[in-house]
C-alpha cells in the first residue's frame, strides 16, 4: 500500500438477541467449554481485531460482563426491531471508524485466518462491503465501510442491511474462504451436533 496506513476498523458483535430457540442469550451458549462471546472474543484477538463493541439486550448484560475489560458494551433497548437495530446501535457507540466487522454471535466457529482475510481485502478496497463466500453462498461476519454507516443513519426507516446495500449504490466484494463456519448459524442446540 505504499506506505500508507490501513484502514482503522471496529469489530461489533450482533448479540442482542434473545435466542429463544436455544433457550437463553446466544452469547452466553456454551460450546467446549466456552460461550459463544467467548469463543468470538478469541477469535478477533487471534486476528488482531480491535476494539471490539458488543451490542447486547439489557437483560443479557450478565453475560458479557466478564469480558468487560476486553470490550465496549452498548444496549439495543429494543432487539426486537431486528440485527439492523443492533448495527446502527454498535456504530454510534464506538469511535468513528474507516469499516466496521458485523459479526453475528450465532456464528462462533470462523476461523481467525477468515477474520484476517476479510480485513485484508477491505485494506485493499476500504469503500467497499467485503463478504465471504463458501461454495457459492454469502455467509458472515462481514466488513461495511463508513459510508455505508452513514447511509444507514440518513435512512432509518431501513430494515435490512442486504437491501441497504443494494440501495447504497456500495461496491460488495464476494471474497472465496475456505471456512464453511461462515454459513453456520446457531439458532437451535440441534445445530451445535452437526459440525
């Protein structure tokens, strides 16, 4: 990059859902000994992701106050009204960054060498969405760049990040990882006996 500096970025972990299915927070279901929040917290110190913000319900505080020292905690006061509730809520509660990480606690096997391709590609394109790709199908975390988090602030009315997106005019790179932990979401105990 010819000397120049890389983009700065922020990690925000999606975990202010209620997690019905499993039968408590996401972010506190454990697997090998560890919580979800736990096993991403590693996951972006191995790929040397910080800061971190972690967007939580009020009633899931508990579970994320261990990691206190480690992260930022911001409170959707209402989950209900959906992830994108939780990314505008991550965003305005953590420094001004070039791209943001959008990592759904329900995802808690990627791998770190994915997190560190991701944020390589998003060096290299830093307006850009940069998703990855295994076998075809677009999985997360994801990085978005500012802009988009400034689109999302200027349309509140939107409800979906996949048409905020398209609707932003944003370039998206589908980026090809071998990790098919991109498509794994833990929405049931069921889920966590077929890796």
């Amino acid at each position: 990059m010819n000397g120049a500096s890389a983009p700065s970025l922020t990690s925000i972990i999606l975990a202010a859902g209620r997690g019905l299915r499993m039968g408590m927070p996401k972010l506190a279901c454990e697997t090998d000994g560890q919580s979800f929040l736990e096993r991403i917290l590693t996951t972006l110190n191995r790929a040397d992701c910080r800061p971190v913000t972690v967007v939580i319900a009020e009633e899931a505080r508990e579970y994320a106050l261990p990691f206190a020292a480690k992260i930022s905690m911001a409170v959707n006061p209402a989950p209900e009204r959906g992830m994108l509730s939780s990314i505008r809520i991550g965003m305005t509660s953590t420094a001004v960054a070039d791209g943001y990480l959008l990592f759904p606690v329900d995802h808690p096997f990627v791998k770190p060498e994915t997190v560190r391709a991701l944020v390589s590609e998003f060096a290299l394109h830093p307006q850009a969405v940069i998703k990855p790709v295994y076998q075809e199908r677009g999985g997360h975390p994801l990085i978005v760049p500012r802009v988009l988090q400034d689109y999302l602030l200027a349309h509140a009315q939107m409800e979906s990040l996949r048409t905020a997106i398209h609707e932003s005019g944003v370039q998206q790179i589908f980026l090809p990882i071998n990790d098919e932990a991109v498509l794994r979401n833990i929405n049931t105990p069921e889920d966590l006996r077929f890796p």
